[in-house]
C-alpha cells in the first residue's frame, strides 16, 4: 500500500518503498543512511 505516494519527494520512483515512509524510514535505519527526502530538506535548508 503506496499510503503516501502523492506526497513522497523522492526522486527514485521505482523504489518498491517510494510512497512508503515508515517502510522507507525502517530501511534507512536500519542501513545507517539518511531517507532521500531528509537529505533533499537538508540541502535545500543550507542554501
């Protein structure tokens, strides 16, 4: 279930977690990488 695939920023739109964010969260933890989305709002915040 994409619950919210109308609002996912990120830019890898084949990701079978793309549109997921507690799936997408839980994989990024788990791998010690930061979800695309926070990376996107981090570089944007230090322009």
């Amino acid at each position: 279930m994409n619950c919210n695939s109308e609002n996912c920023i990120c830019p890898f739109t084949e990701c079978e977690r793309h549109g997921k964010c507690c799936e997408c969260i839980n994989h990024h933890r788990k791998a010690g990488s930061l979800v695309n989305c926070m990376k996107i709002m981090l570089e944007e915040q230090s322009k």
